[in-house]
C-alpha cells in the first residue's frame, strides 16, 4: 500500500471505504518492510566506506556522482544476501569508481562501452 498517496486520498476525501478500512487496518511494523522500499536508507557498514575512501580516486568519483546515482550504488553493494557476494560488490564499485566508471549494472545498455 502506498501510504504517501492513501494519505493524500484521504485528505482530498477520495479514499471509498473499502479502502480506508485496509489503510486503517494495516500496522507499522508491517509498513515499508520490502527490500525495494527500504533502497533510500541503505548505508555502507564503516568498515566498508574505509575500504572505498582509501581509494582516493574511487571515493572522489563516487562522491562526484549525483545522490541518485550514490544511493542505488550502495544499495546494490549493501542487498547482497551473501557475505561473499556483497565484498565481491564492493570491490567492484572500488574499482569502476578508481577507473572513473559508474557500474555496468547501473549503465544503460547504450551508454557501455
């Protein structure tokens, strides 16, 4: 349920009740819970951010792209489900990041070189 838009519904008076009964059914901690509504929050564990601000190229690149570019780069890193592949991940924004490169996972199939 997208909660920004029931709210804005409900006060234009447009939620019908079926609806106003599901909003005012559902619980916080139910709310936000998936992965894809959860990318805005997504942050690096510090020992993470080291391992890339060693990097002096790669930090100063990354810190150049837009915050759009940031986030969805980070949460690419940080939605691994394994411990290997998350480092694999990092690793890989370390080095296109040093070589002035965004992610090919992040690069429009026309723009890769």
């Amino acid at each position: 349920m997208n909660i920004r838009r029931a709210r804005e519904l409900i006060a234009e008076g447009r939620m019908r009740p079926a609806g106003l009964a599901a909003f005012e059914a559902r619980t916080d901690d139910r709310s936000a819970i998936y992965a894809y509504e959860q990318r805005h929050a997504a942050k690096l564990e510090p020992d993470e951010e080291r391992e890339l601000r060693a990097n002096a190229p790669a930090w100063k690149y990354f810190q150049s792209r837009p915050p759009s570019y940031r986030k969805t780069a980070i949460w690419w890193v940080v939605s691994a489900k394994r411990d290997e592949t998350r480092r694999k991940r990092l690793r890989t924004l370390i080095d296109d990041s040093a070589a002035g490169r965004t992610l090919r996972q992040l690069t429009p199939p026309a723009k890769r070189v």
